[in-house]
C-alpha cells in the first residue's frame, strides 16, 4: 500500500504500526521525534496500537530548542 512519508511517497506492507515505520525508515533518536498522521500528532503512547493505512501522509518532527536573539 502506498503512504506519504515526509514528502515522498513510499510503498509499505499493510499492518505497519508507527513504531514499526521509525524503524523501516531509520529514524534518528525515535525517543525525539514527534509523529504528525495526517496532519494531527500522534501521543507517543499510541505509538504502537497505531496502524498505518493507505493514502496516510507522515511526517516526523523534530522540536528543537536553543538559540539566541542577540538582544
């Protein structure tokens, strides 16, 4: 079945949890990212019971902080 992953359109088998695609795609530091599933997050609790389906969009967000304003 066909997703969007970050942009790209992917083929995957059917069945594939949330956590399951982290690890087909080689996420860096899984514990960090946050999951958006068709444009709402996923709670990372849910992670697991989260079954992706066809034509689902994904993207995976990393919120990082930091910076300085120079003021």
């Amino acid at each position: 079945m066909k997703v969007t992953i970050n942009g790209k359109i992917k083929d995957i088998k059917e069945g594939v949890t949330v956590t399951k695609i982290l690890k087909i795609e080689n996420v860096e530091m899984p514990d960090m990212v946050s999951v958006q599933l068709n444009d709402e997050f996923i709670d990372r609790a849910n992670f697991n019971s989260t079954v992706l389906k066809e034509n689902d969009k994904i993207d995976f967000l990393y919120f990082m902080g930091g910076g300085n304003s120079g003021f």
